[in-house]
C-alpha cells in the first residue's frame, strides 16, 4: 500500500474502500469502513475533524499503529458505531463475525496478527450520545452574530431539525406557514407519528402534528426570519413561501432569496461546521445533517434503524 507523504486519510479511505464495494456484501464494507474510521479516530486522539484531517495515511496504515488499535480494541476501549437501540436485545451473530473479520483484514493489511482475544468478540464501549448536546452548543455560537445569514441560517436549519428530525428534502419544503406558536410557545406543522414524540402535539380532529421548537432554538430562529424578510424584500414579484431562502446568485436567471435546494442545505452545514471546528477544538458536531437526523430519531424519539440505515417503525 505505497502512499505519498502528503496523502492524508479522509482523502484516501474511500479509495481503499473502493474495491471492498465491488466484491463485498454491504454489511462487509460497513463494517470494514468502521474498522478504518475507528483507527483513524483512535490514532487522532479524537475524532474532531480537523485532528483526524491531520493524520497521514502513511502513518496510520502502520503495523505500529495498527497494533495500537488493536489493542485499544481488546481492552474495549473502541467506540460503538452506532448507540444500542433498547427493542434489540442485541446484535446478531452474523454482525459480531462481520466485525471480528474487518479486524482481520485491518491486521492482514500491516502483517500483523489478530490477537487472540479478538477471534471471539470486538467489545464495544457505547456510542457517545452528544450529537444533540452538540446541536444545541453549535446553534448558540452559530446564531451569537444575528446579522451573519449563513451562520443563523445554518443555526435555524439545526434548530428545525432537532424539533422534527426532518431531511434535508423535507426540511427544504418547510414554509413560513408551517411556523406557528400557541401557548407561548412556537411550533413547527408535521406530519404525525404513531406514537407522538413527548415533545409533538396533535390538535383535536387535526391530521397534522405540532413539533415543539426548544426554547433555546426561538432567538436563532427569529434571527433568520429577519434577515429573510431582508432577502425577500430585494426580490422583484412574491415572496416564495419558502422558509429557507439562497443568500447568492446561483445563475444569471436566480438571484438570491429563492427557495434553498436541499444540496445547497448540505453545503451551507459544512461551511458552518469547518467555521465552528475552527472556532472550536472541542467542537464535535456531526459534518453529515443524515448522521444528526438519525441522532434526534434515535435518542428523541426513539425510531429503530435496520442494519441498512432504513427506519423501521418506533419502540414501543
């Protein structure tokens, strides 16, 4: 496996997971790909983007590195993919084998050897649950300049995702009128669950649901809506109704204030978490808005995932 010196890892692990896709069962490759993004947030000391952006692929690709993992990973010191989802008792046979065997293959790409301990179980310490602490943290320092568009619009963006755990095609259909409050406090317009999250409401005879806006979420997103009002005010004809709105020309034809697409979403987020990465060492917010959708299903609102990434209905 012959890199350059200036190769660094969050470059090069898709292309050592290329391959794996072509002849691999998909659980496979996932699990190859942890055994990798583990090594890689192991040798980094963390798993801040900007620490694990650092690490040269040269120097993690390394029998002494991957050693070090190893032996991190039979004292249990590893971190789980993904929290343990209470309806599952536990994992099944065929996942334990699949991970026992991408450390295999992690050791056999060094010639080294797997140690003995791990020929029978992987432990796992729990996944961290700091994915929402980590929303409401990057909502404050995000949404702490009110005139910055692309921070407290990026700020609103997390605010409406932790209240309904909408993606991003979703979250680009929200209009104004879906923002509602009553009883003092605000509300965003969805589509029901069976059961309702403790934090939704369902008038009498509605076949819509009310998702609560956290309070600490109100100041971002009011912030928004005043610099909306800006952006629409510069547009020649009606207002889109779109609650999130473009801040640049995209082409000739589409000046700012159109209704935000859901790629320009994903961009916006990343552009806002290299700003708090920056700003903030300790900053561990999630680059992907599918892994923090996932989070607020999971520990908000308690939606069992298949092994496959598919919700599968909601725990009982």
């Amino acid at each position: 496996m012959s890199t350059s010196p200036d190769d660094r890892v969050l470059a090069v692990l898709p292309d050592l997971l290329a391959e794996l896709s072509q002849q691999s069962s998909r659980s496979t490759v996932a699990q190859r790909e942890w055994a990798l993004m583990s090594a890689l947030e192991f040798h980094a000391g963390g798993k801040n983007p900007l620490q694990m952006a650092r690490v040269k692929i040269r120097d993690l690709i390394s029998p002494e590195a991957i050693s070090q993992v190893l032996a991190a990973a039979e004292a249990g010191k590893l971190r789980a993919r993904a929290a343990p989802v209470p309806s599952r008792p536990g994992e099944s046979l065929a996942a334990r084998n699949a991970r026992i065997a991408s450390f295999r293959w992690l050791a056999k790409q060094v010639g080294i050897r797997l140690p003995r301990n791990l020929t029978a179980e992987v432990p796992l310490r729990p996944a961290e649950r700091d994915q929402l602490a980590q929303i409401r943290l990057a909502v404050d320092e995000l949404a702490a300049d009110r005139t910055d568009l692309y921070r407290v619009r990026s700020a609103s963006v997390l605010v409406a995702l932790y209240a309904t755990g909408w993606s991003t095609t979703n979250l680009c259909a929200t209009a104004v009128d879906d923002l509602g409050s009553s009883h003092g406090h605000w509300h965003i317009r969805v589509d029901p669950l069976d059961p309702l999250p403790e934090t939704w409401s369902q008038p009498d005879g509605a076949d819509w649901a009310e998702a609560k806006i956290p309070d600490w979420g109100v100041p971002a997103l009011t912030a928004w809506l005043q610099l909306r009002t800006k952006l629409v005010e510069r547009l020649d004809g009606s207002d889109p109704k779109a609650l999130w709105l473009s801040a640049v020309t995209n082409r000739p034809d589409v000046p700012p204030g159109m209704p935000l697409k859901p790629r320009g979403m994903v961009r916006s987020h990343l552009k806002a978490c290299g700003w708090l990465w920056a700003h903030d060492p300790n900053c561990t917010l999630a680059p992907s808005l599918e892994t923090l959708r996932r989070a607020v299903h999971i520990h908000r609102f308690g939606v069992r995932f298949s092994d496959n990434g598919e919700a599968v209905g909601l725990m009982k």
